[in-house]
C-alpha cells in the first residue's frame, strides 16, 4: 500500500506540472534507497498544452493502453 500510495502521489506531481507520462507500467516503476518506488522512462511523455482539450497520439506499450487510445478516440 505504500508502494501504491507513492505512485499516485508522483503522478499527480507529474500531472500538476502539466506533464503526461504516457507509458505508466509496471516496467517503469523502479524501487530506490529506502524501499522508495520511483517512477521513470519519460521518454514517450508529452507536456500537456492547456488550449488542447484531448490528446489523440497512441504511443506507449499496447498491453498497458486504454481502450479509447487502441480505437484512436481522444483522451
């Protein structure tokens, strides 16, 4: 639970500096000094432009996609 608890704090970190990770999985959550989870591999994210409503990209793991991203329907 605190593993879990960490994660969603860095995402709405992430989130509040207008930042989308788009490729959130397990593969990229890492474990640190003091039993920390540590959420990486930034590189398919995108900073998010506040005049754009949705996003229609689809790029990331497909196993790890949203059902809306997979049939090319904004998020």
């Amino acid at each position: 639970m605190f593993w879990f608890a960490q994660l969603m704090l860095a995402l709405k970190d992430i989130h509040s500096a207008r930042i989308m990770h788009r490729d959130i999985k397990s593969a990229n959550v890492f474990i640190g000094d003091g039993n920390k989870p540590h959420v990486g591999d930034f590189g398919v994210s995108k900073i998010s432009d506040p005049n754009e409503e949705k996003k229609g990209s689809t790029i990331g793991t497909i196993f790890y996609m949203a059902p809306e991203v997979i049939d090319a329907k904004p998020y």
